[in-house]
C-alpha cells in the first residue's frame, strides 16, 4: 500500500476460532482490506486447540467474511486474498510444540509475502491462559524486545485485563518482562468507538462547553450502560466476573475519564494517558464502610422479556443455582479535584434491562433565581447534555423554551445532532480502529499499564467491601426493567432522578 505505509504484517490470533474472532476479529480485518488500509501482503495466523487444518480455517474464516454482507466484487476479491493468505496452528497454549509449528508457518507467511513480516500477537482467549501464552512465546524466541523498534513484535490483549489489583499488577509484571510497554496494546473496545473518541472532540472543539464543565455550573453527571439481553452462553466467563469488572472496571472508567479529565496539551498518547492517570488518582476511594450507601448490587430474574421468556441469571447455563454475581450495578462516585469536588458521578450498568443504550448526562445546575415559579409550570428542568454513544448515536440537549400561546408556559425540548442523519452512514466498528492503530504503532487508544492498575486499585476496595457484606438477596430485579428499587433509591435519596435514556 501502501498509503498508510504499513510493513507487510502477520496477525497471530491466539483464540481464533472464539466468538470474538469470528464476529468481530477477522470481519474487522476483512473491512481494512476493503478500505485498502492493510498492507499488500497481510496473513492471518489462528493458533487455538480446535482440530483442524488450514483448509477448514479458511472455510471459517471465509464464514466470518460472509457475516459482514460482502456484497460487490472488490469485496469478494479483498475477501479472497484475505482467506488464502490464512492459516492454522491446532495446539493447547501451553504446548512448546505448538510454538514451534507456529514458528514454522510464520516462516511460511513471510515465504508468501518475499520478506520478513512484523508481527502482532492477539491474545482472544480466556485470560487464564494470557500468562503461559506470553511465557511461551518468550520461550520460544518469538516475544523478542530486543530487535529494532519497528520490528519488535506487538502483543494486543483482551479484557479482563487481570481480575483485581494484585492480578493486574503480576500480568502486567509478565508481559512487559517479554515485550516493551510500547509494542504492549491492552485492548478496551469502547475507545475504539467513535462516539467514544468523539467525547474528546466535543469538549475540546467547542470553546463554549469547557469553562462551564465544573462544579460552578454543574449538578451531577450520569452514565448508564444498559442491556437488554442476558449473559447467554458466557456463564462459565460471568460467574468469575460479575458485572464490576466485566463493564465499570474497564468501558465504564474509560468513559469517566474521558468525560471528567483536565484538557491535555496534546492528542498524543502519553498527553492524554497522564490526564487519565491523574483523574483515576483523584477518585475518591469508596471505603468498606461506605460500600452499602455508596453501590447497588443486583440481579436478574426471569420473566418476559420482548414477549418471549427469559431465564433468570441463576438459570442460565453454567450459573451456580445460588449464585450471588451480580449482573447489574449502580453507584455514586465523587472525583476529589478543584473542578469536580462534590459534584456527584451517578452510574449504572446492567444485563437484561428495559433497552440497549450507553450514554453519557451532564445535569446542569439549576437557574439562580426562578422568575417562573407563580406560573402553571412552576420553576423549569435543569438542562441536560446527553452524549449518546450507542445505538442512535449523537448528542442532545434538553432546554426550557417558551410553549406558543397566551399562557407562561414551560416545556422542555431536545435540540438533536444525529451521526445517521448527518452522515447518513454506518459507524465503523470499533475493533477496525484499535486493529489499525495498533499496525500504526498508536496506542492513544488504548489504556496505559498505570491507568490499568490504578482502575483496579479502585474496583478492588469495592470488591473487598462486598466481601464483608452479607450474601445479597437475589435476584432482585425483574428483566426488562432498569434494575433493583434500590437503585432508584440511590439517586431520590439526593433529591435526584435518574435520566431515562
Ligand atoms: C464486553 C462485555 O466487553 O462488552 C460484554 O464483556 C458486553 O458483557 C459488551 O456485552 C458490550 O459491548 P458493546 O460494544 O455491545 O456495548
């Protein structure tokens, strides 16, 4: 290519035959080939335990290609290259013999494209294998740090990055011990989003938002992360996580620093990991005594959900029929700096709630003085920024205008952005972004070893105040609703509601 000038680039993904490369890793690819944003000669190495050829891999990979609705000839052209340039290692992970096949089809790849290729190692596996993958790899002379900067090969790791402080803390002790920091990419595909990115772009393109984004002029922000469908066939995963660490610990934290950070001098990456940094420092700790006014636990039920029937979480396959994991969570967190002191963070984040939707309320404060309140509408709303990351992407705020007519009164409208209507096209998907940045040697996107650690350090005091609690009662709310009463309480009890998306 090579516009974007990127070497000729094998792609090593342990896991392969997963959900995550079939739906997201290889359709992903196959559109940065479409888009001509991948080098002329790129392979595919999938390393995981299924028995089966190159052959049978292509066929899979050829099936994930036919999810993504090719559709015109160059498509089907990109798509062909792609799946003959792909192949298959079947070994356990920890098996140096595996290793050293792998090391010889990569000998094979690089055959194919007449030069040494750089390399990327994917790790789309259950976690508990990112330790001896990365051992063996150093044993076996693939994980080098010491060649040049532009040939040592780069690791990209899935989430859950560890699964509390001190875990987190030993993996990330383990893979920089093989590769350097800078060729180390921790994936979190909620950055990758572009109405993620866009979060940035709002608040620092815009001269009029920054002076009034403080404890001045701000009530109280909210996030809500909702789902509406179950945990499926990821019991066994699920059980282990629990919805902390499966969204708040990684997604939810992204998106707290994002929309809470001091400016950055600069878009590089280490000007905006170090504000990252600092907000996470600036968290106020959530003490065990505090754990029970401060979160909400919950759990879902079964009942009808869309009309169809739902099984509770204790039903779901690979669920423990008293399990106490919880699927849903709500908290209040305070950010202890000059711009945000005492200004609330409400947060919630759920399975099998009323509807899918991510996004971000800034609650402004209320007028200083009603001149409204004699009048049939009484003193008006606050106004609310609503950033709306998923599904119908874009942005609103909600402001009081005059209804026409003789009367003084109220009503609260939205001013709408819409990325559809606007562009009229669909977002890219965000692992087409990190995958690309991640060839391009940028990791703005994506989270630095301390902003990891620190997140945990966070996420891991809850966890201990938990641990001390009594079992909660569950399940404590129903599907399709937006989780346990005591949610709501969390919220009321601050004179507060909750925004519904
Ligand atoms: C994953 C979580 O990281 O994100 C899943 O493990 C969750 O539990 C998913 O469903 C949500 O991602 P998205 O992009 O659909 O919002």
């Amino acid at each position: 290519m090579d516009n974007l000038n990127i070497l000729p680039t094998t792609m090593i993904i342990f896991g392969a035959t997963g959900d995550l490369g079939k739906r997201k890793l290889l359709p992903a690819l196959l559109r940065l080939k479409e888009l001509k944003l991948l080098p002329e000669c790129f392979n595919i190495l999938g390393f995981a335990t299924r028995k089966i050829d190159d052959n049978k891999f292509r066929e899979i990979v050829k099936e994930a290609f036919r999810t993504t609705g090719i559709t015109n000839s160059s498509d089907v052209s990109s798509a062909i290259r792609l799946e003959e340039n792909s192949y298959f290692v079947s070994s356990s992970f920890d098996e140096m013999e595996g290793y050293k096949k792998l090391s010889e089809k990569l000998k094979e790849a690089d055959k194919k494209c007449g030069q040494v290729t750089n390399k990327i190692f994917y790790l789309a596996t259950p976690p508990s294998f990112f330790p001896v993958i990365t051992d063996m790899l150093d044993g076996s002379g693939l994980a080098s740090k010491e060649k040049g900067a532009s040939e040592n090969p780069k690791i990209i790791i899935e989430k859950p990055f560890g699964r509390d402080l001190d875990s987190a803390t030993t993996l990330n002790k383990l893979v920089l011990k093989h590769f350097n920091e800078d060729d180390i990419y921790r994936i979190d595909h909620y950055l990758g989003k572009e109405t993620v990115q866009n979060i940035l772009f709002f608040r620092f393109a815009n001269g009029i938002y920054e002076p009034i984004w403080n404890r001045r002029y701000v009530d109280h922000i909210q996030i809500t992360v909702s789902e509406d469908i179950g945990i499926g066939s990821r019991g066994k995963y699920f059980e282990e996580a629990g919805i902390l660490r499966d969204m708040f610990q990684n997604h939810i934290m992204q998106l707290l620093s994002l929309v809470a950070m001091e400016p950055p001098i600069s878009l590089e990456a280490a000007a905006i990991r170090n504000k990252k940094i600092e907000l996470f420092n600036s968290l106020r700790p959530i003490e065990k005594s505090e754990v029970t006014n401060l979160t909400v636990r919950g759990q879902y039920g079964g009942g009808v959900l869309n009309k169809e029937k739902v099984n509770s979480y204790r039903e779901e396959e690979n669920v423990s029929k008293e399990s106490s994991t919880e699927t849903f969570l709500a908290l209040k967190l305070f950010v202890d700096n000059w711009r945000w002191s005492e200004v609330p963070f409400y947060i919630r984040t759920g399975k099998r709630l009323k509807k899918r939707t991510t996004e971000l309320s800034i609650h402004f404060k209320d007028v200083p003085h009603c001149l409204f309140k004699d009048t049939e509408s009484g003193c008006p709303k606050r106004n609310v920024l609503v950033l709306k990351i998923q599904p119908d992407e874009g942005m609103s705020f909600k402001l009081n205008i005059k209804v026409p007519g003789s009367q003084d009164k109220i009503d609260m409208v939205d001013m709408d952005f819409s990325y559809k209507e606007t562009y009229g096209m669909e977002l890219p998907d965000a692992y087409q972004r990190l995958l690309l940045d991640c060839m391009l040697g940028d990791s703005t996107l994506f989270p630095h070893k301390e902003a990891i650690e620190k997140s945990w350090e966070y996420v891991t005091r809850i966890l201990e105040g938990w641990q001390e609690l009594p079992e909660p009662k569950f399940p404590n709310y129903g599907p399709g609703s937006w989780g346990p009463e005591k949610a709501d309480d969390l919220i009321k009890k601050d004179g507060r509601l909750w925004l519904t998306p």
